[in-house]
C-alpha cells in the first residue's frame, strides 16, 4: 500500500454524489449511537472506515479513498489478528492453553506495512514479478523505531533490546525457504521508555507517511474551504500525532498485558482517546 490505490481513482465526477448519499446514509445511523461506534473501533477493518461517511458527506474524496484502499489491503491481516485473539478467548473460555507466535508479555514484534496484505506476495522479491521494486518496498518498510527518532529514545531512555524467534513468518518467506521474523524485549529505565519502544516497534514509517498524506490532503481541502488556516494546520497536527500514539501505546499496553486480544482492544481504546484529544479544539 505505497500511497493511495489508483483504482479508487476511476470513477467519474457523475458518481461520487450517489456515493456520498450511500455513506451519509450509513453515518446517519452511527451517529445516532456514539457509544456503539466506540465498541466496534476494537475490530480493525471497522476504525480504519469508520471516518469515512463524515468525509463522503464533506466532498473529502481524496481521504476518504485512502481509508478505503487501507481497509481492503489490510483486510486479510486484519482477519488473521481477530482470529488470533478468538483463538485466545476460545482456549481461556475451555481452559486449554493458548499457544502465541511468542510471549507478548516481554516482547513485540515489528510491524510491517505490506505483511499479510493483498500486496504481500508483490512485496516479496521471491515471488514478486517487479524483484527490483519489491526489494526496495521491502527495505522501507520498516518500523518507526529504526529510525533516527528511534536511536534518540533509544539512547534517551538507556533501552537495550534482545532477539525472541517468533512463528511469524517474514515477507521474504517461502514454502521451501521459510523466514522467521524476530521479537524484540526492550529493557529500559523506566516502564515509560519500554512502552515508547514497543509503541515505535509497532508503527511503521510508511503508514506514518500514507497517513500523514492523507491529513494533509484533508487540510488542504478544509483551507480551500474557507477554514482558518492555523486553527485547521494544528488540528491536522494533533489529528495525526494523537491518532499515531494512541494506537501504538494503547496496542503496546494491550498487547503486554493480555496478547492479541490485548492488542485489539488496547488499539481500539487508543483510536478513541486519539479521537477525544483532537475534539478538545473543535
């Protein structure tokens, strides 16, 4: 997901009013129950379109096919999390052991923007038909904390990090060669400066970017708009830092406390707190 999918690019103009009446007609009924959007923001694919019908009924169009595209090329990850965490209710529901990729008590693995998608296999130079551009996604794709923000928490918080094998299959993999990915347990000073690297572990750059984009596609139609330039720039600003640390905290408490199930429903309570920080200026 390098961007925004052109295929949401091919309708035309004649269409997106038809569009618009069919989301504003889905968001009528979520807003008439605030509290059961909350509950639902725990499911993955449901948070990343939930903002959608307010942007359909604003003409937002460019954000709004950014969310979409995200949601359908994160669809099959996204059902493989929701499994994992009913696997784990069902085994403490009939008290059988619940075997995880690792112990997600002491460790997190790093995200990937591309892994488990529906552009996994064009990603991996093994099984891509594009090699030379599938090894240049694969090496972006990374993770926040290794980055040079990375290396400054990193040396801010003395945080040392050790490797944990995990049963989480790289996108490198293959049948005949299959690749591991490795955990980290990150071991710092203080509980805050464990929980920054796990947050950064599990945000990728190019999601920030994808992300990042999309607000800024959003504030530029909001100044066209007519809104105040410097009130909007902040509210974009903190839409996307608060949204980005939300989730990534809330993930990374989830996940150390109770595992996938920990992990869902800690990103869905950080989406919403995101959410909440960005109301304050309204």
């Amino acid at each position: 997901m390098d961007g925004i999918n052109p295929i949401m690019y091919q309708y035309q103009a004649d269409k997106l009013p038809q569009i618009q009446q069919d989301y504003s007609g889905v968001k009528s009924k979520v807003d008439k129950n605030n509290s059961l959007s909350s509950i639902f923001d725990i499911i993955p694919t449901f948070r990343r379109v939930e903002n959608i019908p307010d942007k359909m009924d604003h003409s937002d169009y460019i954000p709004a096919a950014g969310l979409l595209s995200l949601a359908v090329l994160n669809a099959p990850e996204d059902l493989r999390d929701m499994k994992s965490a009913y696997n784990q209710f069902k085994c403490a529901a009939t008290n059988q052991t619940f075997k995880p990729s690792y112990d997600y008590r002491i460790a997190q693995h790093p995200f990937s923007f591309f892994r488990g998608t529906l552009l996994h296999k064009y990603v991996n130079p093994n099984t891509s038909p594009f090699p030379k551009l599938a090894k240049w996604l694969f090496k972006h794709d990374t993770t926040l904390m290794e980055t040079k923000l990375g290396d400054f928490v990193s040396k801010k918080f003395d945080i040392e990090d050790l490797s944990h094998d995990t049963k989480i299959e790289n996108i490198t993999s293959t049948k005949e060669n299959p690749v591991f990915i490795n955990a980290k347990q990150f071991k710092a000073k203080n509980l805050f400066g464990e929980l920054t690297a796990r947050a950064m572990t599990r945000t990728t750059k190019i999601g920030a970017a994808v992300l990042g984009g999309l607000e800024a596609a959003h504030l530029v139609k909001e100044i066209s708009d007519g809104e105040d330039a410097i009130k909007s720039t902040a509210k974009s600003a903190i839409n996307f830092t608060s949204s980005l640390a939300g989730i990534g905290y809330g993930g990374a408490i989830g996940a150390k406390c109770l595992g996938p199930t920990g992990s869902l429903i800690g990103m869905g309570l950080g989406a919403i707190a995101g959410n909440q920080v960005t109301k304050l200026i309204d």
